[in-house]
C-alpha cells in the first residue's frame, strides 16, 4: 500500500521531522547525563527510585527526557492526545495521538550500560502511521512510515531471512513479571540447543528494533506497555515481519506481550514452543489500540 501521508505541524514541518527533532532532543538529555552513571553510586546526583514495584526503576533523566519530546509536541502539535510512560494520557481534539518511551532501558541506564532507546510511535484512529526508535548512545534512529518502509539512519532494512531456529538469535527480556520470568527461563531451557544464542536486551524498544533490521531473528517478551512496542510493531511490520501475542494474535500496543519475527522464523518458534508453559501465561487481553 501507498506510504500515509503524515499531518502537517502548526509550523508547517512534517510530522516526521518533528518526531525526529523530539526524539533527538530527548537523546541528548541522555547522553549528557550518561557519564555520570558510569562513576560510582556515591559520586553521582541523578536521583534513581523504584516507580511501581520490584525493579521498575524510574531517574531524573526519563521526567527530563519526556519533558523535552512534550516541549517538542506541544508546540507543533497542541491538537494531539498524548500516552507518555511517566505523565501519563491527555485527551486531544485532532484524531491523532501519540506514545511516548522518553528512556525504554532505565535498568541499564541506571547501571551505566550504554543500551537504551527513546520510543515515538503516531496512531491515527487505530492505525499506527509513524514509529521512531532512536539510540541516542550509538547515534541510530530505527523509524518507519505506514506503508513506506522501515530505515536505520535514512538506509532500508529488513527482518532477516533466517528461517531455521538452529541457526538464530533470539532476543528477550526478564520484565517485571517474576513468575512469567520463570516461565521465560524454562521455554529457553526446553529450546537449547536448539537456538544459535539467546540475548537479554534490557530495552524492549532495541529488541524489535534490532528484529527489524535483522541483526537477529526473533525478540519476544511476555511483559510490555503500549510505549514499550508501538514503534515496534510498525517497524516489524514494515521490514516485512509479523508480530503476535504468545497465543498468535496480531500484536497491538496493548496487548501486553509480543513474538516478532520473519513469518516462517514466527511459525517455527510458535510450533516449537507449542507445549510451553510460558506461551500459556499470556494475561487477559487488553483493548486494540493506544490511539482508539
């Protein structure tokens, strides 16, 4: 199908340029504070708490990082809804809405693990349109266009054509579910051998990034917020994958976990974890769509 045709900013910008430009300042407020978490705990003075539970961390930099994507919005897009992971929803009267991951990796951040990625994704209705993916440490902006294609720093990619788990990486996450963990834990152990190797990423948003442009073949989690996997789902599918909840379903934002691969790689992990126990725990479905 044609390439969408994006809004147009009260400026006159693109939608596009504008996300990259929120995007990008978001990553520069993270790169700044970077050094710093690399020095040890007491040498520090960005302010690290528990937000919801066991492990789900939130800084000082992740309300500033959102800060600046909203500075960013606000003013060429007022009419639009907004979902951010740390501000929380707001209503708008455009039809458009948008979610935010102002720092998807806050556990490696946190650790001073330069892995981590600053998540955009534009819905129309129920129909995400655009979706960006930027690692601001490495430089890369992951992004596509409905209908237009999946691109790293402007070049195309693709999901990889590696069909055979034998010879694929899988890419995953603990999460914040302990049980399900467990669950993870014992799927993987069931498969070996018969992966190539298994990656635990710390950033959902990396993790389909790096499905997409085929740096390897599979990214599952069985625990994700909308801001989590919204761009991820574009770009997935845009690079000519699929991705589904553990029971197969076509993914959406809310649906609260993900398998994202090439289609024949997805069917083969499907038929080869078909009697797990993980593939079991998917929770209660949630609504379609962040934008609906």
């Amino acid at each position: 199908m044609p390439a969408t045709t994006l809004p147009t900013a009260a400026g006159g910008k693109g939608a596009f340029d504008v996300a990259e430009r929120a995007v990008r300042a978001a990553g520069a407020v993270i790169v700044a504070a970077f050094p710093e978490m690399t020095r040890p705990i007491a040498q520090r003075t960005v302010h690290v708490s528990n937000k919801t539970g066991w492990n789900n961390l939130v800084t000082d930099v992740d309300l500033a990082a959102e800060k600046a994507i909203l500075n960013v919005l606000d003013s060429a897009f007022p009419g639009d809804a907004i979902l951010a992971e740390e501000s929380g929803a707001r209503d708008g009267t455009s039809g458009y809405s948008w979610c935010i991951d102002p720092l998807d990796g806050t556990r490696n951040f946190a650790s001073g693990i330069p892995h981590l990625g600053v998540n955009l994704a534009l819905s129309h209705g129920d129909r995400i349109v655009l979706a960006l993916t930027y690692d601001p440490i490495r430089d890369e902006l992951f992004h596509a266009i409905e209908g237009g294609g999946a691109f790293l720093n402007g070049e195309p990619i693709s999901i990889s054509e590696q069909t055979d788990l034998h010879e694929c990486i899988l890419g995953t996450d603990m999460s914040y579910k302990a049980e399900q963990g467990k669950l993870l834990l014992s799927m993987l152990a069931d498969l070996w051998p018969g992966l190539q190797s298994v990656g635990m990423m710390g950033s959902a948003a990396l993790g389909l990034a790096y499905a997409a442009a085929g740096r390897f073949e599979i990214y599952v989690n069985h625990h994700v917020q909308p801001w989590d996997i919204a761009p991820g789902l574009l770009l997935i599918r845009e690079a000519g994958g699929i991705a589904t909840d553990l029971r197969g379903d076509v993914a959406y934002p809310a649906s609260g976990c993900i398998i994202a691969a090439s289609p024949e790689a997805h069917a083969n992990f499907m038929r080869a974890t078909e009697s797990s126990a993980w593939r079991s725990s998917q929770p209660q479905a949630h609504p379609p769509q962040f934008g609906s």
